[in-house]
C-alpha cells in the first residue's frame, strides 16, 4: 500500500439534478455516480416536504428508502425520513427536531410531490437552512420530480397549469443556485412523451409552445437547464464540471442559444453561468450552522476512512508515476479530483487532500 498523508478541507458536495424517475431502473445510475463521492458510510436522508400534503406522504418517501437500501447495497446505505410535512402542525418543517437527522446525514434526498407546496413549506424555514448548512459542509444534496423544479428562482406551477387550468404563470422559487452566482430555471422531464401523438407533454407536462410563452412572461430570461426523461446532471463542486448520467441528454438554452451534452459526457459548470463558491455560511442562521458544524465536523486525520477504489488510484497513479508516464498520471490525478480527492506530491510520497468539512 502507498504511504500517504491525508487532510481535509470544507468543500459543499456534489449536487444531483434528475430528469425524472428517482426510483427509476436509470436513476440508479445516478444515485451511484453522487453515492461513489461519498466517504462510507452512505448515510441518506429523505425529506418528505414536497409530498407533505398527501396522507401517504410517509409511504411516497419509504419507497425512496427502500430503493435506495435495495438497489445500492454495495454502499450499505442507512437511511432515515424527516417528516417536514406541514407548517403550524406537529410535523412542521420549522421544528428543529424534526429536521435534526438531516444533520447526521451526508445524502440528502427530496424529490415527488407538489412543487409550489414544498417552497410554500420550506422557504426559510429551519429544515431547509439545515439542508442548506449540511451540503456546504460537504454532504451531497440531490433533487429529484418536484424538488428539482421548486429550486429555481422561479417555480414552474406545474399542477395549477397542467391539471387544473390555471393561466399561465410563474411562482416564487426557493432560488438554491443563487448563492453559488446562477440565475438558473430547471425544467425537467423535457423530452416527456406521456401524451402520445395526441398532447404535447414536453417541458415538464407543459408542452413546447405553453412553455416557450411561460418563459415570456418573466422579467428576464433565465438560463434554461433542461433534463430528459430517465436522465441526471451531477454537479462536482470540486472539479467545476457537471456530469450527464443516464441514457438521454442535458439542454442548456442560453443568449438565445441551445447545446445538448449526451449522458456519458461533461461539461463546465461555467456553462451554466458565473459559477462561484459561497461563503461557508452565507444565508445560513448562526444557530443552524454551529449545529450543522458541530454534527458535520470530520474526523481527525489518522481516522478519514480512504475508499479502496481511491486507494487503488493512488497506488495506480504512483506506479505510472515511477515509469514517467506522464499522461497516465494526469488522468488519474483529475479521476481522484472527480472523487474528492486532490492529491500534493511531495518528497515524502503523495499528500491526499480530502475535499470535505474540517
């Protein structure tokens, strides 16, 4: 085994965007590409907010868990539920003891359920701030149906529109990516087909045309992150790339322009817009912070459990090392970068850095 000398530092985690299906036979590619950054052990967190005003909203979020506990096995995932189903109620998300397992999460999942609701529901509220906190410490964040949609500025009334007839319009969003400089509006299931030949469905159930006027209507246009059916984007704050993952596409519309990044490739996270990196704490309540820094805080050194996958791309890394391939080496320095990983050669061996919280 390669000697190596191991720190860490604060760094959010990656973040998750689907298209569609979180339970999906396809989303398990993408639940494994975010789970394969993580430092064992997979420690899931479901929070029930989007489905909150549902009876079975618990059911909705244990069949997440279980998927999870089922399809990836191989991380050993130990899951729990934040019932933040409603505010005024026992099950409010402005409890801080509800929301108290988010902290010992390191995957943070929200996905099916009512869009408008669940930013109705969490917008300042003390269950996202927490979600907010965990992530900036290094705990990945995945979004997944009606999350995905709620975290934009604006909000994409989906079931006003589509099912109850409502004009068109846009809501309030909870605005997640403003804190890391984009002005983004993420629209899912885009290349939804549900309708057959007889109703447009595209753009998330809105079809092309009802869509191309809603964006119209706001002040100003927003850059359009597109995602297909059965498809996700992994966002790597370390590496600044966004990783496609599934069998279909990612559209970026921006300054009247579109380009498709098929899954299997990346692409800047510059591509987005001007993508930078908050400070640690910006917008988050001191209380919230400390509790998240307190419960989020790595362990010392000699403790930071080193992947064996990463191991092996230390030890692979020093063998080309050692026959001057060069090249070799340089993709296996930017492989451990895209785990979280950077690694200092020095006179004593490789330092390895681990991205994550102090």
């Amino acid at each position: 085994m390669v000697a190596m000398t191991i720190r860490s530092e604060t760094m959010p985690g990656p973040i998750a965007l689907f298209g569609s299906g979180e339970t999906s036979p396809a989303a398990q590619r993408i639940h494994h590409d975010v789970m394969s950054r993580l430092s064992p052990p997979v420690r899931p967190v479901i929070i029930e907010t989007p489905a909150g005003f549902e009876p079975n909203s618990e059911m909705v979020a244990r069949k997440i868990a279980d998927y999870l506990e089922l399809r990836l096995q191989n991380f050993h995932p130990q899951t729990e539920l934040v019932p933040a189903r409603r505010r005024g109620t026992e099950f409010s998300p402005d409890d801080p003891m509800l929301a108290e397992p988010i902290f010992r999460g390191n995957y943070i999942f929200m996905g099916p359920g009512s869009p408008t609701y669940a930013v109705r529901q969490l917008q300042g509220s003390y269950t996202w701030q927490a979600m907010m906190a965990c992530h900036r410490l290094g705990a990945a964040i995945c979004f997944s149906s009606a999350a995905t949609i709620a975290i934009s500025k604006h909000a994409l009334p989906v079931y006003e529109i589509y099912k109850v007839g409502e004009d068109l319009h846009w809501k309030e969003g909870l605005d997640f990516f403003s804190r890391f400089g984009l002005d983004l509006l993420v629209t899912p299931h885009w290349n939804n087909n549900d309708g057959g030949d007889e109703l447009d469905t595209s753009r998330c159930y809105l079809g092309q045309e009802r869509y191309e006027k809603s964006l119209a209507l706001l002040p100003v246009l927003p850059i359009v992150l597109g995602i297909e059916e059965n498809t996700g984007v992994v966002i790597d704050p370390v590496t600044r790339l966004c990783h496609v993952v599934g069998v279909g596409q990612v559209i970026v519309r921006r300054d009247g322009q579109e380009t498709h990044h098929p899954a299997g490739s990346a692409f800047s996270v510059a591509v987005l817009g001007d993508w930078h990196l908050p400070r640690a704490n910006e917008g988050i309540p001191e209380k919230v912070w400390t509790r998240a820094r307190e419960a989020q805080r790595a362990p010392d050194q000699a403790d930071i459990a080193v992947p064996a996958q990463v191991q092996q791309l230390v030890a692979e890394r020093e063998s080309a090392r050692a026959r001057r391939d060069w090249s070799t080496a340089d993709l296996l320095r930017d492989e451990l970068l895209a785990q979280g990983w950077q690694i200092e050669d020095t006179s004593d061996g490789p330092n390895l850095v681990r991205l994550e919280p102090e």
